[in-house]
C-alpha cells in the first residue's frame, strides 16, 4: 500500500515538473526520481 501510494506521486510529480518546466523535465528524466530527494 505504501508502495503504491509513492508509486502514484511520483506519476504526479512527474506529470506536474513536466507541466510547469517542459525544458527541465528532460533533463530530469535522465535521472530516477530518488536522485532528487
């Protein structure tokens, strides 16, 4: 359950960075998502 519950933000985190900064998105994606926090 606490597995899906970060699988599902990390979609949205993702869905939003690629909203607000298009540019910054790809270059974020290069790197997983647990490099960032």
């Amino acid at each position: 359950m606490w597995f899906r519950f970060i699988n599902k933000m990390e979609s949205i985190f993702e869905r939003l960075i690629f909203a607000v900064y298009p540019e910054s998105a790809i270059a974020a994606a290069q790197y997983p998502l647990s490099a960032d926090f």
